[in-house]
C-alpha cells in the first residue's frame, strides 16, 4: 500500500515540472513587448532595451527557466514588470482566497447534487430520474458568467441585498465576508452540479445495483430508511473519488468568476497579467491555479486508494 | 461723565479695532477644517514612484502629492511659487535663476538645497538617463548651485514652456544624499510635498499620510488620503454612488449622468487636455493626398461621437487641437459638429480621387472610446465611398505590432496633455519625426515652426506662432482631430474649495478639506 | 407507426431536441438573410432603449439592434464550436488510434502528455492561447480544438484498445492484413459512435468556452458581435439597459442546453448502457 502511495507521489513531481516547463514557454512566447506595457507611449529604444536587459528578457529560454524555476521553489516569484513590487507575497495573499471560493462553491455543489443525484438514482427509469437528468443538463449548460451576470442584477442591484463584488477577508468581517461569496459561489456551484448530480446518480445506481438485493435479504423486512443510508453511505466515496476531478474545473472556472465579481485571488491576477503582459505575475497565477489542481487530484488519488485500493483511478 | 464716555469710547474702539485686526485670523482659521481621510478611486496601478523612472499618468498623480516641484501650477495652469519662492528669467532667455525657499526639508528630516536641485536635474538630463520626457530638459546645458538657496539653469536655446517643465511631476526634487545611499526611490518615494507616502498595495490602494512639516503652513488639511485602485469601471461608480469613494476624476462617461444626479455629489467636470485624434498613414495609397485627408476630416460627425462614444461629455474639435481655455486657442473653426458630406466629396473630386481599395481601421480594443468611436468612423467613411475594415487589438501587441512600425492604414489615439503648453498639444503630434508621431507625413514648415514657438522669449510671440501652426495644421490634415473628452470630476459636498485642474492632475487637493 | 409503438425511451430525447437543434442551425446559418437589421447598423439617437416594436430585444449603447446582433452572434459561435470540435475530434482521433495501434513506449509518451495537458484547467490554457495567438476567430477556433484533443485522443484509445483486444483482429493480422486496412475497417466504425457523442457534448463546451474567451476580451472583438461580448459590454450597463447582457445570455444558454440534451439523446440511440 505504501509503496502504491510512493508510486502515485512520485509521478506528481515531474507531471508538476512539465507542467510548470509548458506554462513557462507559453507566457514567454506571447508576443507585444512587455516593455513596451510597463513603459507606455512615450518609451524609447534605448528604455526598452534597458528594460529587457534589466530583466534577463534577451537571454535563452532555457537559462531563463532554470532561473525562475530556482526562485519559484523558494516562494520568490520574481517582481512585477508594472511596478518592482515582489509577486510572492501577493501571492500568498490571493491564493487562501481562491482556495476559499472553491471550496465554498464545492460545498455548494455537492449541496445541490447529493440530495438530487441521490433521488435520481432511487428512481432510476422512473419520472423523478429523468427530470433531475433534465436538470443536471439544464444546471451544466449554464454559462457561469452569465448566471453571474444575472445574480448580481438581481440581488445586488435590484434588491440591494449584496454588494456587487469584492471581497472582505473572515478575519476583519464574516458577515461581509459572506456577504461577498454568497453570489460566486452559487453560480460556480451551480454550474459545477451539472455533473455532480451525474456522478451521484450513477453511484447510487452502481450501489443499488451491487447491494440492494444482499441487503434486502440479510435484513428480513426491507426497512427503507436503512436501505437508504446504506446505499448513501457506500455510494459517498465513489462520488468523491470522481467528484473530485469536478473540482479541477471549478479552479479553472475561478478565473473568470473572479473577474465578475472582482474577487482578489489567484484566477483574476492570471487576467491581469495577461492584459499587462507582466510575465513574471501570469506565471506565478497560472502556476498557482496548476498547482493546486495537481494537488487536489492527488491528494483525493491517495485517500481513494487508502480507502479502497481496489478502486485505482486509472484513465481517468 | 464726557471723560467716561471717552474712555468708554476709546476702549470700545480699541477693542473694536483689536477684533478687527483679529478677524481676518479667524475667518482664515475657520477657512479649513482639519482632519478626515479623503478617499479617491482610479482605474490603474502606478509604474513606480520615482520622478525620473514613472511614466504612467497614475505614477505622476502619487508623485505630486509625496514630492515638490521648484514651480507649482495652480487651477487654470498659471504658475506659481513652489519650493523656490522666486525666479527670474535672463533677458536673453537663456538662463533661469531660482530662489530657495528657507527652511525646507525632505519627509526624512534632511534639508532641501540648492545641491538637491542639481542632482535631480543631472539624473534626468543624460541622454541615456531612460527618462521618458527628456525632451522638457534636453535644451538645458547645466545647473549650478549658486549658493545653498539659489540655483541657475543655463540653458542653449530660448525655451518657452520652461516654468511649466519646472512643475510638471517628472522634475520633482529628490532627496541626494538619500539616493546616493541607495534608497530605491522607485519604491518608497521620500519627497517633500503636502503627503507622506505610507503604503502601496498593488490592485488595491495606495495611502498617504499629511506631511506636518509642509513648508505651506496650514496644508494640507485631510490627516491622510487613500488612492484606491478600482480596475472595473462600473465599480468605480458604484463606489461613488454609495459614498464609499469620495472623490473621483476618472468617472466612465457611460455613468456619469448617473453618478453626478445621486444627492450629496458635486459635479466638478470640466473640458481638459484629453483630446482624440485619427492618424492616417501618410504613405499608404489615398491617404498621401491632403485634399483626401482633409476630405476624411469633413466627413466625420464628431456630434455623434460625442455622443456615442462619451455619452455627451466631449467638446467635438472643430479646428486645431488646442483647446478654448488655453491661452494659444486660435478659434479656426473650420468642421461643422456633424459634419459636412457633400463638402468632403467635393474636396475627393477636387483630388481626383475615387476611393477603391479597402482600409483598415485599426484601435486598441482596450479602450471603450476607441471602441465606441470605430463604428461611426466606419460609418463616416462609408458615406463617401471608403470601406473602412475594423481591426482590433490589445494594447501591449498594439505598441509592437501596429504603433511602434507604423503599421495600419488608419488609427486613433488620445493623449492627456499633463502639461498645459500648447506645445505639448502639437509638437508630439504634427512632428515628422517623433516616439509618438507615427504618421509618416508632417511638414518641414510646421516642424520649424513648432520648434520657433518654443523658443520664442514672449507669450505674445508663442501665441501668433502656433495659430500659424495650427492654421497650417488644418491644410495638412496630418492628423484629423476629433474630440476633447472631458475630465469628469464628481466628489461629495464634503468637499470644499477643491478647484478641479485641467490637466488632471490633483496638486489643488492640498488646498481642499472635508467638512 | 404509431406514436404507442415508438421507443420513447430509447428515441425519445433525439426526437424532442433535433428538431429545436435544426432550428437553431438554420437560423444561424441564414442569419444575413433573417436579421431585421444590420448588426453594424448604429443609430446613436436610439441608443440604450429597450424592447420595442422596432427593436424586439431593444439597442445596444450604439444604438444598433440587439436582436440581430443576438442572430449573427449565434453563426459565430456555432461556427467556431463545429471548427474547433472538428479540430479536436480529427487530431484526437489520430492520437488516440496512434496510441493505440503501436503501444508501448509511444502509447506511454503520447498518453503522458495528454494527461499534462488535460489536468490544466481548460480556461486558464485557452486564456494563454488565446493571448498567444493572438485574438481573432480563427484563433479562438484553433485554441479551442487544441484544447479538445486529449478527451477525444482519450477516447478514441481506450475504445481502439477494445476493439484490438478482440480475437477476430488477431486472426486478420495472422492472415497478412496490412495495419492500415485494419483501422479502417475495423477500428474506425466502433469509433465513430463514442466521438460523435463525446462530439455533441464538445461542441457545446465549445460554444461555452468561445462565449467566455470573447467575454473575457480575448475571443472575438468588437464591433462583430459575439454572445459573450455583447454579455460583457452588456455589463457595463446593466443599470440602464439589461436586456443588453440578458438577451445574449439567454440564447447562449438555450444553444447550449439545447445541444447537451441532443448528447444526452445520441447517447441513448447508441448504447442506452452508456447512461448508466
């Protein structure tokens, strides 16, 4: 068992290097000069050359990468192209942050998707199944920028209950903290049910299907709400186990989520970059964003073989 | 009882006269109420903080609250006494001679001398000194400290816009033995104006605290102010409304009617020094003609850009570039605000031009002005037989791939002038060769001419030339003006005596107070 | 037949939503011919107004017609989404059956990499793409595709593993059947089922993926209109005129609700098991 522990940790080490090599050439082949971003109309040849010197910008690739990668693995992200301010601690402030969108917006989901993956499945074939199939699309097709859009209309300008965005940390304010996440999470965990919904559905089915007739037999009189937590109960780690996966995309969908409702993490700092061209801040966001993907999916690859090692999430 | 009564009447006078004397002291004291924190929003992070290293219009507006600039320009641009209390200027013109104020210091305690002045002139003056506006300095030969007090530029050629230079952001006094220590000025800025700088923090703010040892005594009077950085326009207003931001001179034009009708905001938006302008490129096809230039520049209805893309808060530009409120204004109204069709077709004839190929229009995506205006434009062009192609892309590619090689058949940009001399308005712009004309056309005549208004010795003299200028401008149509966006400025009621200046900048904010 | 004799549970999706998808694809295919305006056609006398007579989904803040910016919008996205499906199917399919056929150190490789590139999260490497590549359509459509090749190369892997794994395939080879002949003939068919599937439900995510590249500034620009866009443009005026934001919004969702239900159904058609 360890030694499968071993085997899944140590694959996570280079898919993280080539990760981090891919994103790196990426952001260093985007073209329209930074400096020409960080210096404005007025920059002279000789101030961008200046520039790109200062920032080892005309040196190969290669050389550049062993760099920034040397740095990285310390927590030192290098100083932005906008203003010489030093990335990391920017980001050590914006991925808790992040992280707190996405699990708050997975809670949500997995709110949503328990309870009707769960009806869905003890229906299976029947009307409930198909309209909470109907659903699950319905919840999936959502664009969540759009649900967002439409979020923020609603309560925050009609009715005036939530602010339109930002974000105040739990620590200074929990109400406004709160107050602030109720909408992205909802939209995101929403979107994210679609497939959640799915998921449980087809556990509860695979469950039924290997259990129900043991279970029924052993227990004399079928007693329903047995049954039920029983199969809940069994069903809750294959749902977890592929749920999680879901949870990938969630981070990606922050990106954009956090642009809505101008929410200081991680995904809108990629956006930033991006538009300003400040290449060391694109890399050290995406580089974020890709890390704690990997994690993730790690981490619940590991708990899924301690809990059953039978169930090894190959090609998944 | 007479005696009494005098002496009741003299001391009635004499405490009379007392309370007259006293009043205009208390009626000053009454004038500004201290304290309170000014909030502002803006819409971008600053470069950095070093006079001769910020080049972004939001590292200037930090900059000239933290630092002090020998002159200071007041509400409507005039110039007036800042860390030097004098100056005069040689009768040849070719020399410049400062007055020190006594007593100034530097936030960090040290004094401010004659021998800071030189050293902030020597970091910038160098050609390879990487200073984005050397062009304000390169006519000056050298500074030389005359005593502690006094300081004198000498300079090779007359130069006209001197006393504004000598206010603008960029040529703020820093701190010499500091630096030569190597304090990075770039990030934490030691200067010697109204506000301490306390802290920046990227995409979020920047906060100032009052300098209590401000050489204008009774300024400033908020105890600190917040520069917040709010990227998304809609929040800004939003901001406003609710009255977490009090004050604002980037309001988007699409909220402005609605943020200035809210209760409890003045709206102190005034015409500045932001005007837009079309570039054509000179070299590419039809365009080379002046007739077919000025026929474009005829056809547009700067009326419906106006309203379109600034929702009505622009002056539409019906001559020359300088705006009606600066002194060089030539009033040569020569485009009808929404335009004149059969008046550019005729000029077409006039150039035996039928429009066939199609061109490309190319603007910065980036810009929602630009945005809003390409389609009008589109449309403009259309009505007398130009295709125009749209062609977008963001900035940072823009500078590369289209500005820098001057690729594109036509484009727009704007510039905010933060200078308030006409030369800033025209020479960049008309010059035949320069970082920031890019059109491959421009005269000779009116390079010479630009150069000579420069350098004229009086005001008098600056002022025909440029007419001339801009009166060859509009014959050249080098580039085609469009409008002058407004600089909207909304802020509570709170606020007093703050006088919005034209050029944007926020040097008055040191004269304002919260009640 | 009779409507009692139809297999609703096997067909019945396919029916109900191939006709709303046809529906959808002749619009956008006529959009020139059907628009009621140009969508360049700007009128800043009526701009920001809403739903009227004349303008059925009201102006934009140019005062061009929302309605038909909405139609021509749809052509767009429908047209990258099948580009980019196509894009991603094609060279997914050839990876996968690469993989497949040779095995061993290219399968490991090949398969290694797509599982790099498929942990990154689909927007944030379309973002870098696009902002590669540069934004223009065409972009967003190559973006895209590139971003759809590991799901299909996938795919189409495991099911050509399936296929190979099966005895009369061994005989063929025993009997001299060149390689290629054997993909075509036998790989290829079993293929096509599962990618059209997977196909439908991409193409959606396409049409999704394009609308928030396009919101984010990256994808299509202004002035052609594009679904996401007009929602982000929409944005700024929310206040005054929502229905520049909501009407867009609207019939992206219905697009792509629409195009995922007709997965859903395909997947009943070919293998009513799948569902489960």
């Amino acid at each position: 068992m360890l030694r499968l522990v071993l085997i899944r940790l140590a694959s996570f080490v280079p898919t993280l290097f080539v990760a981090s090599v891919i994103l790196f050439v990426a952001v260093n082949v985007v073209p329209g000069s930074a400096a020409r971003s960080a210096l404005g109309i007025q920059a002279t040849p000789q101030a961008i050359m200046r520039f790109e010197h200062l920032h080892g910008l005309d040196r190969p690739m290669a050389l550049q990468y062993v760099e920034w990668a040397a740095k990285a693995l310390v927590g030192d992200f290098g100083k932005s192209f906008q203003n010489a301010v030093a990335v990391g601690p920017e980001i050590r402030k914006r991925v808790p942050v992040t992280l707190e969108l996405a699990a708050i917006a997975f809670v949500v989901a997995i709110f949503i998707s328990v309870p009707l993956g769960a009806l869905a499945g003890f229906c299976h074939q029947r009307g409930a199944d198909v309209v909470v199939t109907t659903l699950a699309t319905l919840f999936g097709s959502t664009p969540s920028f759009w649900l967002a859009t439409l979020l923020i209309y609603g309560f925050a300008l009609q009715l005036g209950w939530l602010p339109t965005g930002g974000y105040t940390a739990f620590s200074l304010d929990p109400i406004a903290n709160i107050k602030g996440m109720l909408m992205p999470c909802i939209a995101l965990g929403i979107v994210s049910s679609g497939l959640l919904i799915r998921i449980m559905r087809t556990a509860v089915i695979e469950v039924m299907a290997a259990n129900f007739i043991e279970t029924a037999r052993s227990k004399g009189v079928s007693n329903f709400r047995l049954v039920t937590a029983h199969v809940l109960r069994n069903a809750m780690i294959p749902f977890l186990t592929v749920g999680a996966v879901e949870f990938g995309f969630l981070v990606g969908s922050v990106v954009i989520i956090e642009d809505v409702f101008r929410i200081p993490g991680v995904g809108s700092l990629v956006l930033v970059g991006i538009i300003n061209r400040d290449y060391p801040v694109l890399l050290a966001a995406a580089m974020s964003i890709t890390v704690i993907v990997l994690i993730i999916n790690l981490l619940v690859d590991l708990a899924a073989q301690m809990i059953d090692p039978r169930q090894v999430r190959t090609g998944h | 009882m007479r005696l009494e009564n005098y002496l009741r009447l003299g001391f009635v006078s004499l405490f009379g006269m007392a309370i007259g004397a006293g009043l205009p002291y208390t009626v000053l004291a009454q004038e500004g109420k201290y304290g309170g924190t000014l909030v502002t929003a803006f819409s971008a992070d600053p470069g950095g903080f070093d006079p001769a290293r910020g080049p972004s219009g939001m590292s200037h507006v930090v900059i000239e609250q933290i630092y002090g600039t020998l002159i200071n320009l007041d509400a409507d641009a005039q110039p007036y006494a800042g860390l030097s209390e004098s100056w005069t200027q040689a009768a040849d013109g070719l020399s410049w001679t400062f007055k020190l104020r006594e007593g100034l210091t530097f936030h960090n305690g040290e004094a401010l001398t004659a021998e800071d002045v030189v050293y902030t002139f020597e970091r910038i003056m160098p050609e390879d000194s990487g200073y984005a506006y050397r062009s304000q300095v390169e006519t000056i030969d050298e500074v030389v400290a005359i005593d502690e007090l006094t300081v004198e530029f000498r300079l090779n050629r007359v130069t006209g816009p001197f006393e504004i230079y000598m206010a603008f952001p960029g040529s703020s006094i820093v701190p010499k033995d500091l630096l030569e220590s190597g304090h990075d000025l770039n990030a934490e800025p030691v200067g010697s104006g109204p506000f301490k700088f306390v802290s920046y923090t990227p995409r979020d703010s920047i906060q100032f605290v009052r300098n209590e040892n401000y050489y204008e005594t009774g300024r400033p009077y908020f105890d600190g102010m917040t520069y917040r950085i709010i990227a998304d326009p809609t929040a800004l207003s939003n901001g406003m409304k609710s009255g977490e931001i009090l004050f604002s001179n980037e309001v988007p034009p699409k909220d402005w009617n609605a943020v200035i009708s809210q209760p409890g905001i003045v709206n102190a938006a005034l015409e500045g020094s932001r005007y837009y302008w079309m570039i054509p490129n000179h070299e590419k096809g039809p365009l080379e003609n002046k007739l077919v230039r000025q026929a474009i520049g005829h056809a547009l209805n700067r009326q419906a850009i106006v309203r379109g893309a600034f929702f009505g808060q622009a002056t539409p530009i019906l001559g020359g570039v300088i705006p009606e409120w600066n002194w060089a204004y030539a009033g040569l109204d020569v485009f009808k605000p929404e335009g004149d069709i059969e008046k550019a077709k005729a000029l077409l004839a006039e150039a035996g031009v039928v429009p066939g190929t199609p061109l490309s229009l190319t603007m910065v995506s980036s810009w929602p002005p630009m945005m809003s205006m390409a389609p009008i434009i589109q449309a403009n062009l259309a009505q007398i037989g130009f295709t125009a192609q749209i062609d977008t892309m963001e900035v940072p590619r823009y500078w590369d791939e289209v500005w820098g090689p001057s690729k594109f058949d036509i484009t727009a940009m704007y510039w905010l002038s933060p200078l308030a001399d006409p030369d800033d308005f025209v020479t960049n712009t008309y010059a035949t060769a320069s970082s920031v004309s890019v059109h491959l056309g421009g005269t000779e005549e009116m390079d010479d001419l630009m150069l000579a208004a420069k350098s004229a010795v009086t005001i008098e003299e600056r002022k025909a030339l440029y007419r001339k200028q801009q009166e060859l401008s509009l014959e050249d149509m080098t580039v085609i003006p469009l409008v002058n966006g407004w600089v909207l400025t909304a802020h509570t009621d709170r606020l007093k005596n703050f006088k919005p200046m034209r050029t944007g900048f926020l040097k008055t904010l040191k004269d304002a107070w919260l009640e | 037949m009779l409507m009692t004799d139809f297999n609703w549970r096997r067909y019945g999706l396919v029916a109900g939503t191939a006709p709303v998808v046809v529906i959808i694809l002749v619009t956008a295919g006529l959009a020139p011919l059907i628009v009621p305006y140009s969508p360049y056609d700007l009128d800043v006398m009526v701009m920001l107004q809403g739903p009227t007579a004349s303008h059925l989904m009201g102006t934009d803040e140019l005062g061009r017609d929302v309605l038909s910016r909405v139609i021509h919008a749809a052509r767009l996205s429908i047209t990258v989404g099948l580009v980019a499906v196509l894009i991603g199917s094609f060279c997914g399919t050839i990876v996968g059956i690469i993989a497949a056929h040779f095995g061993g150190l290219v399968d490991a490789i090949l398969m290694r990499f797509m599982d790099i590139v498929f942990c990154f999260p689909a927007i944030l490497l379309a973002v870098i793409l696009m902002a590669n590549l540069g934004t223009s359509i065409l972009n967003a459509m190559l973006a895209i595709g590139i971003i759809f090749i590991p799901g299909f190369a996938r795919l189409t892997r495991a099911v050509a593993q399936t296929v190979q794994r099966q005895s009369f395939l061994e005989a063929a080879i025993c009997l001299g059947m060149p390689g290629y002949r054997i993909v075509f003939r036998e790989i290829l068919p079993n293929v096509i089922g599962p990618v059209l599937v997977e196909a439908a439900v991409a193409f959606s995510y396409a049409v999704l993926l394009e609308s928030a590249l396009s919101f984010l500034g990256l994808g299509a620009q202004p002035p052609e209109p594009s679904w996401g866009n007009m929602i982000n443009t929409g944005r700024g005026f929310i206040d005054q005129a929502p229905w520049i934001s909501l009407a867009p919004g609207a019939a992206l969702f219905f697009t792509v609700f629409s195009f995922n239900l007709l997965g859903d159904g395909l997947r009943d058609v070919l293998d009513p098991k799948l569902n489960d």
